[in-house]
C-alpha cells in the first residue's frame, strides 16, 4: 500500500476489518474470521472493549490466571496475574509456597507521594521571581479548588508547590514542583487537571505582577504534565529465615545472595534481573487495570537513582539470618480507570478482596520480590531452561498440532527428560508413526 488513508477513524467497524484484511493479509477471509474469533459474544461487553481505545478491530487476549497461597502480614491472598510467558505463575507459586511456612512476606509503604510539574521558562531577575512565587502559591492552591474539593474531602490534594530554578541546565528554566497524595486513585487526570490549572494561574498573575519589567511578565509555559518517577511513593516488601531453613529448599544462601550483589553491581545482569522482578510485577499491574508502562518507567529510572543502574532487591545474611527484599515506586489506582469498567479487572480486584491503592501496592511489590526469588533459586541452581522448557512444552505441542491425547502422552513422557524442540519433534513423530 503506498497511498496513505484517508479518515479511517471514521469508518465503520466492519469497513476497517475489511479494508486491513483485503490490504494487509494474505488471505482476508480467514483473517476477517480471526478477528471476529477474537469478539466478545455479548455485544455490550464488546461494545466496551471497542470503547476503550480508537480504531479497535478485535480483541487482544492474553491468560489471566492465579498465582495462590501468598501469606502477606499473617493473610492470606490469592493473585491475579495477566501475562503470556510460561513459568511466570508457575514460578511465583513455587515462592509463595515457600514463604508460607516460612512467615510469609512482611511488607510496609513508605510514602505514597506523586509527582507534576508545570516547566516554564522565565529570563528575568531570579530574586523577583522568587517574590512572585511567595504571592502566587495561595493563589495557585485556591485556583484548583474545585478540582481538590473531592480529594481533600477524603484526606488528600495538593502537598507541596516549590519553585525550582533549573536555568543552570537551560536557559530561563524554571519548574513548579507540585506533590501530591491521591489516595485510592493513580491520580493522572487529578495531577494532570490540577496542573493545567496552576500554568494558567501562574501566566495570567505574572502578567499583572506589578514588580516585574514587562518582558519578566511575559512567562512562556512550555508544559503542564505529571511525573512518572514517584520515588517517593515507595513500597518495600521482605521475607527472612534462617540459613538452614532457607536451605532445606536446596540452595546455599550465600550463593543466593552473591547472584543478588552481582545484580548489585554489573548493569548488564541488573536489567534482567529486574526484568524477572518485572514479570511478576507487571502480570498484577496489568490484572488490576494499571498502567504499567507508567511503572515500568519508574521503576527502571529507581533502579538507577544511584548513578548506575542496579538491583531493586537486595539480599543479606546477618546473624544466621537470611534477608531478601525489594523497595520500588509504585503509582498505582483501585478506583478510576479501567478498575470499574473492564470485567476482568473488576474480578482481579475482587480476588484480591478489593485492595486500597496502599493495599495493592504491597501485594505488587510481594509479586515482584517472589519472582525473583524464584528466578534466582534457579539460576544458581538447575538454570531456568530445566523449568522453563517444561512449561514451554505445551507451547510447542500446539505449535506442532498434536491431539489432546499425544499431549497427554507427551508430557507424562517429558516429566524425566530434556525439552527442545527436537526431542519434542521427534517423540510427537514416534507416537503419531505408532
Ligand atoms: C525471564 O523472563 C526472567 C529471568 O531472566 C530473570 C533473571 O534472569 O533473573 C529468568
């Protein structure tokens, strides 16, 4: 196709099915069947899903499944996770189980600040700007009242306006600084209303400031727009036992905690480190409607708040005592979003007995901190391909088309020898030969 087109968004469901079928596909009979496959059977529940984003042809599922038996601070919880790579539930379960005679895992937030900002640039006399700033915040803070009323009604809004000089950086750079505590919502709209509100205070007051020269009036707002690295909404989730205990499960603590310091200090082996501690953190975002491109970037910006980009888990022994534990930012809502409107993730939040923002948090962090112990456990023991081959399995055997039957078959014969693809090949040949 080499001519752009015209008004798509604009066409109807079927035009567009017909329009990416006919141009795009091999065969659009069997594609425009796939698509249509992939439709809810109830149309109002369809109709939702058309809804949430534009131009929407089909759906796009991935399994939702449940990792159980997490004891967190004495309770026990069931966890919803929406991912597609085999072993992830699989390996979160196993750590749970271990945890659960263990004391399970202890968890705390410590703070649940979010962050805006309102950056301008502002070329004049830093002392006067600094006079105006004294003036405007009242007047910023009043200006989103109406915005606030709600939020503050139930113990939250705006924390703190700071005026920050950035002109080292860029010429004229200036920011408002804006926190803010938004409770049971991941407060995007909230931050983001809130902060439109507070550049257009700040213009339309710089304007009659009666101080400032008239090319000091004049402030060019450059954007208005929430932050996505939270440091301060802080979660730490931890489990510990003795050495011995630990090692029952058949590997050595110290190993463990060297494979956690090398994470510490190597960047290469820190990215897919927390990119395990991601697979489970990610799987109950994505569960509980959360927006997990927002977290994925804060966490990875957390990861490096250092200088160097390193481990979100930490691991010690002190006094015969093994630790292991992770401390990252997570923005997160239980109400808003799509927490009230996809079924699933209503569902997801039932099963997690309808958690605060602070609750889910906790319950994250655990997912994320299980994963890694999980991935750990393994690579410094078998390595992950023993376990992960096994639960790829299944992936291959329907790649390869076989019958219910030979899977049966197959994975009883797989549960003492080495998965790859060509022993899988060659057994499924052998048992359709027979
Ligand atoms: C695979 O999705 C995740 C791991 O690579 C994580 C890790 O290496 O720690 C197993």
């Amino acid at each position: 196709m080499d001519t752009p087109v015209e008004g798509f968004s604009k066409r109807s469901k079927a035009e567009k099915i017909a329009y990416i079928a006919e141009h795009f596909t091999a065969d659009p009979k069997a594609s425009k069947k796939l698509l249509e496959q992939y439709w809810n059977p109830d149309p109002t529940v369809q109709k939702l899903h058309d809804e949430f984003i534009e131009n929407t042809i089909s759906n796009y599922y991935l399994p939702f499944a449940i990792a159980p038996n997490f004891l967190i601070n004495g309770k026990l919880h069931v966890i919803p996770m929406a991912i597609e790579e085999s072993s992830v539930v699989a390996a979160a379960s196993k750590a749970a189980k271990f945890w659960l005679n263990r004391g399970g895992f202890k968890t705390k937030v410590i703070d649940t600040e979010k962050v805006g900002q309102v950056h301008f640039i502002y070329k004049g006399d830093v002392r006067k700007l600094q006079g105006f700033f004294e003036k405007l915040k009242p007047k910023l803070i009043q200006s989103v009242s109406s915005i606030t009323q709600n939020m503050e009604k139930r113990g939250g809004g705006i924390n703190d306006i700071q005026l920050r000089d950035l002109s080292d950086k860029m010429e004229g750079y200036h920011q408002l600084h804006c926190t803010f505590e938004t409770l049971d919502a991941m407060g995007a709209n909230f931050i983001n209303s809130c902060l439109e509100q507070f550049a257009k205070t700040l213009k339309d007051e710089a304007a009659l400031y009666a101080n400032f020269a008239q090319e000091e009036k004049e402030i060019e707002i450059v954007m208005s727009i929430l932050s996505n690295y939270v440091p301060n909404c802080l979660v730490r989730a931890e489990v510990s036992c003795t050495v011995s205990e630990f090692e029952k499960g058949g590997v050595s603590a110290e190993k463990f905690v060297q494979a956690v310091n090398i994470a510490k200090v190597e960047p290469y082996r820190a990215v897919t480190h927390n990119k395990g501690i991601m697979n489970g953190v990610d799987a109950v975002v994505l569960a509980t409607g959360n927006d997990f491109r927002a977290v994925e970037a804060g966490v990875h910006a957390y990861a490096s708040k250092d200088g160097q980009y390193s481990s979100l888990t930490h691991a010690s022994i002190e006094n015969d005592i093994f630790s292991f534990w992770i401390e990252i930012p997570l923005a997160l809502g239980t109400v808003g979003g799509l927490t009230t409107l996809h079924p699933l993730v209503k569902l997801g939040l039932e099963i997690l007995q309808n958690p605060s923002a602070k609750e889910l948090m906790q319950i994250v962090a655990v997912a994320g901190l299980a994963q890694n112990f999980a991935a750990l456990r393994s690579l410094v023991t078998t390595g992950i391909q023993k376990g992960h081959m096994k639960m790829h399995l299944m992936n291959m055997l329907n790649q390869m088309g076989a019958s219910e039957s030979e899977k049966q078959q197959l994975v009883q014969y797989f549960k003492d020898r080495t998965v790859t693809n060509a022993s899988v090949k060659a057994a499924l040949e052998k048992i359709k030969a027979e």
